[in-house]
C-alpha cells in the first residue's frame, strides 16, 4: 500500500466516486489542499473517468477506505502517479 495517501468513496453519488488524495504533495491555501485524483472503477475505458485536481481530505469526499478497497484499475492509477513524482 502506497503511503501519504487518504483514499475515499462516495458510493456511486457522482461520476468521480472514488478520490485518493495525496499528502505529500500540497496544493498550497496554507496546507489545506493537496493534489489528488478522482476516478470511476474503470479509469483508462475510453468512457471511464480519471482526472487530476486538488481537493481538502475530509468526509465530503464520502468515506475514508483502504488503498486495497479500490478498484485494481484505480490502484495502478495510484501506483503509476506515485512512481512518476
């Protein structure tokens, strides 16, 4: 499991259900925001969903899972971000 990351799911209630913020890298507005990834459970369908933003952790995200609770499509989405920075 990666580390530094907080992983939500908003139980299908939008398009990008599931978002994995990442703690180690701040989005600045004094520490409150971080760089995350929002994503559907088939992120590289051509009609899947994944797209990068930045986002405050917290319960309007939906609820705190576990990195092994995503999707495997998700997971490698998360692995790939965090080998590439």
């Amino acid at each position: 499991m990666p580390k530094n990351i907080k992983c939500y799911d908003n139980g299908g209630k939008t398009l990008d259900r599931y978002t994995v913020v990442y703690l180690d890298q701040p989005a600045g507005h004094k520490g409150n925001l971080f760089e995350c990834v929002g994503m559907n459970e088939t992120p590289f369908h051509p009609q899947g969903f994944g797209q990068h933003s930045i986002a405050s952790v917290g319960k309007h995200l939906g609820k705190e899972i576990p990195f092994e609770s995503l999707p495997i499509d998700c997971q490698t989405l998360v692995n790939r971000d965090l080998t590439q920075s």
